[in-house]
C-alpha cells in the first residue's frame, strides 16, 4: 500500500513538472520537463534520504561519540524488530526528529541537540520509538521523495514565474504564464499534504506507543516539543519548507506560505488518542509519569546504561 502512495505521488509530481514545461515550452517544454521529471524521480529514489539530512548538516553519531543515544536506538529498533538505524545528531536549539530511508536496511534517526535537551529518556524513547515506526511502516520513503521533489518544484516555480514574466515574444500572456506557474508551488505542497496523510502520524504515534511500552512517554514529548518549537525558529527548516512533513512536529513557525505545509495533525488531538491508548492499556495519565529532563537533559557523550528497570526497559 505504501509503493501504491509513493506511485501515486510521483505520478502527481510528474505531471506538475509537465504542467510547468507547458506554460513555458509549450509541447516541447512539457516533453522536456516530463523527461527531467522521469530522471529525477529515480534520483529521489536513490538519494532523498542523503539529500534530507545534508539539508540539516546532520552530523552521524556512533558507540562511541554518543554511546547512549545510540544504545537506545539501537535496544527500540531491535524490540521492533528492524535492522539497527543510522543515528544522527542536528545541531539546532529547536527540539524536534525525522527518520528517513527508502527501506527498513537504510533506515536512518535524527534529532537535534535541542530535543536531547529538552526531553526526559523516557520522553527521548517515545519520540525515537515514533519515527522507528516510519521506517517499519516504511512512510520515510514517501516522504523523502516528496520533500526533495517538492522542493525542487518550487525552484522550478520561482524560475517560472521570472521566465514568464520577462517574455519578449509580444505575447500579453507572459505575465499572466508566470503567475501560473507560481502557483505550481503551493500546489506541491498540498500534494504532500495528500501524501503524508494525518492518518499515518496516528498510525506511527500508536505503534510507537507500542514499540517504547509507554503512551504517556511519547504524549508529554509531542507537548514539549510543540511548545519548543513554537518558541524557536529553525531557520534551516524555514529555507527548507518542503521537509517540514518530514518531522513529528511541524518545525515552521508559519511565516509567509509555511502554513501550506501543516500536513500534521493537531499535536492535542494526538496527546488525545495517546491518553485513550494508556487508558485502554490500563495505564493512567499522569503529567509527572514521563519525567522531566535532569541536568539539561539527556546526555549524548556520556557512557554507561542511562535506563533503571521500573515500569518497564525505560522506566
């Protein structure tokens, strides 16, 4: 079902790429963009998931420079049963994470300096255990893909509008060529919005749910970062907008066209059904039960097991 979306979107994609040849090369143009489109879906195929954390200069982390970060990774992927993901670190005060890879083998982890600050390891294990999820449900693939193509249709875009509108052909329609264009941007975003539907964060929030073995721990970070992220501006994020998708939290503050990538749910509808989730599980909320980060946080240089066995491997 998941090759089915990811088709489905490259198709859509495509045809904007034609869309867009046409209004600038007529026949011959849209030929062009659909050939250049063809090539760079295989590109994207191959290379999004380098293409998406070089965006964010995500630096890999090993045993050795950040022992247990990896440690915890690597003891979530195993309970969900998925080969041991790349672990990378993203220098950026604001707290947030994105996995990405176009297979389970490929799967790779980031998160920034900023959420290992802010966060419990509990509340760390909940959001790991998250975008483990995508890689098991094999989301990242669609939505590295649609990032990177979606990205470069909005340069296409941009460039578009500038042709259009300088056209010395004594055609009256160059302006108005240019405004079309223009509008081949938001029109990718909302192709991503139909792509990362809000139904796969549920989905990704309940089997993460499963995978860690606490609700709770996963529900207190989403409410910590949204207030993190609201309160810091990625500027990496905000030159990069079609990645947004890519996060457990929208990362853009909602300047200018950033709120045409709000492709998540609302975080208080999802710390909603996490809550149901616990209840079923017999498991009472509790606004203390995640933990509060300890001493600025969690520590991604320091060795040893940072876990006590309480309520359970991340209690």
């Amino acid at each position: 079902m998941n090759f089915a979306r990811t088709a489905l979107l490259l198709a859509a994609l495509t045809a904007l790429f034609g869309v867009v040849g046409y209004m600038l090369g007529g026949a011959g143009g849209m030929m062009i963009a659909l050939v250049v489109a063809a090539g760079m879906n295989l590109f994207a195929y191959w290379n999004s998931d380098r293409l998406a954390l070089a965006a964010y200069n995500a630096r890999e982390v090993d045993q050795h420079s950040a022992p247990e970060l990896v440690q915890m990774t690597h003891e979530l992927a195993r309970r969900a049963q998925l080969p041991p993901p790349r672990v990378y670190l993203i220098d950026s005060p604001q707290p947030n994470a994105f996995a990405t890879g176009r297979t389970p083998e490929k799967g790779a982890v980031a998160v920034t300096t900023g959420l290992t600050q802010a966060l419990s390891r509990q509340e760390l294990a909940g959001v790991i255990a998250h975008e483990l999820a995508h890689i098991r449900n094999r989301d990242t693939l669609t939505m590295t893909v649609a990032a990177t193509i979606a990205g470069a249709i909005s340069s296409i875009a941009q460039f578009g509008m500038l042709f259009g509108g300088n056209r010395q052909d004594g055609n009256s329609h160059g302006a108005l060529t240019g405004l079309l264009v223009a509008i081949v941007a938001p029109l990718a975003a909302m192709v991503i919005q139909m792509a990362v539907s809000r139904s796969r964060e549920y989905e990704a929030d309940r089997l993460g749910a499963e995978i860690c073995g606490e609700p709770v721990w996963l529900a207190s970070a989403l409410a910590r970062i949204e207030q993190g992220v609201a309160q810091v501006v990625d500027e990496r994020a905000e030159a990069h907008p079609a990645t947004a998708p890519l996060f457990i939290i929208n990362p853009l503050s909602g300047r200018g066209m950033d709120n045409l990538f709000s492709t998540h749910p609302s975080t208080q509808n999802r710390i909603n059904a996490l809550q149901q989730l616990a209840a079923a599980w017999g498991k009472g909320w509790r606004a203390d039960q995640a933990g509060a980060p300890s001493s600025g946080g969690f520590t991604t240089g320091a060795a040893g097991n940072p876990w006590s066995r309480r309520s359970g491997p991340w209690g």
